[in-house]
C-alpha cells in the first residue's frame, strides 16, 4: 500500500482558554472527516480504491486540560491505476495544506508510496486455471475472482514479466489470513505441490 503521515502543529494552549489556541485536534477531526471525500468525490465510482487512518497521536491523559501543540495522523492508500494514485496523494496534500491554513497551522506531509497493484496477464491467467482445472475439476476453480485491494510483492515479478497470482482455499477453519488465531491446514499442502506440477504437464505437453 500507500502510506502517509501528515502532522499538524499549532500553539496549543489551556483547555479553558481555546481562543488564545490554534487547536490541533479540532483540525484532525476535520482532516480525517475530509478524507472520506477523495474517495467519494475525486475518485470515479468504478475506480477502486480505498483511505484508511491506522493511526492518531497528540495530547496525554494525564493532562487532559492542556490542548497539544502538534498532533500526527498516518494511514494507508490503495488503488489499482496511476492515475486514481496520483488524484489520492495530491488531493491528500491539498485537504492537508488546506485545513491547516484556515486554522492557522503548519504541516508536514510524507506520502511514501508502495507496491504497485497486481494485475495478471490474461493469457498467464487462462494457463493457470486450466491447470489448476485439471487438477480438483473446473467447477472448483473459480476463474473470475472479485479484486482485492490487499497488497502483494508479487506484483514488482509482473512489473517484469507476465503471470497470474491466484489463491488456493485450504479449507481452514480457523482466523482469517494474518489474524493472530490463523493456523494454516497443512493437509492442503498437497494441492499446492499439485497444481505446479500439473501446470508443468501442461506447458510441457506442447
């Protein structure tokens, strides 16, 4: 993914007094609420994509009548084309440098950006799931799978040479992927090592 931090710095000041202050919490509220908006309003409908705040830091508990003087806010950014990419980090920087002018702030921002998206080849795609058909029969592939907008290192391979990345079901019961209760069905393994050599058969076969 995306990533992104934006810190805001203003005064801060005395809970009691806000108007000698240039409040930082009251202008990360509004920065995260605007957020939602490049999404719903920069983004065409059909273009995935995805923001999302993992991370909110200012002030302290033990000192809850002090307004804070800076506050930091980070997250993520997913998308599947360049441009879609381009109009999140720059709306992002705009909302940012925006909102922190009307309320009197500075900002920094820092959009680090990621992988790109994993898109397969359609020919290396057809190749897999006529493997992967031989193999368990074609009612149990599924060869049009909705996007997902996690990210995946396998996309930098694409970005050199064509191929397809597919998931295999193991019947796991269990937590979902990378959850702290998932423990993966070793007796599924076999179907792993079965579908590169049933995908080796076929490209030896011609």
């Amino acid at each position: 993914p995306d990533i992104w931090n934006v810190t805001f710095r203003g005064s801060g000041g005395h809970g009691a007094t806000p108007h000698f202050a240039t409040d930082v919490t009251v202008l990360a509220a509004q920065f995260i609420l605007s957020l939602q908006t490049i999404i719903s309003r920069n983004v065409a409908p059909i273009d995935p994509a995805v923001i999302s705040v993992g991370a909110i830091q200012s002030g302290a508990f033990g000192s809850l009548n002090v307004l804070p003087s800076e506050v930091r806010i980070g997250g993520i950014a997913r998308s599947y084309t360049k441009e879609v990419r381009d109009t999140i980090e720059r709306r992002l920087r705009e909302l940012a440098q925006g909102l922190a002018a009307s309320f009197r702030c500075t900002t920094d921002i820092v959009f680090r950006r990621g992988r790109p998206p994993l898109i397969n080849d359609a020919q290396a795609t057809q190749k897999a799931i006529k493997a992967a058909g031989a193999l368990v029969g074609a009612e149990n592939v599924d060869g049009n799978a909705a996007p997902i907008m996690n990210s995946e290192d396998f996309a930098e391979f694409l970005q050199r040479k064509p191929g397809a990345f597919i998931f295999m079901g193991n019947g796991n019961q269990s937590g979902e992927l990378h959850s702290p209760t998932y423990n993966f069905n070793d007796e599924a393994t076999i179907f792993g090592m079965g579908y590169w050599i049933s995908l080796v058969q076929q490209e030896l076969h011609k």
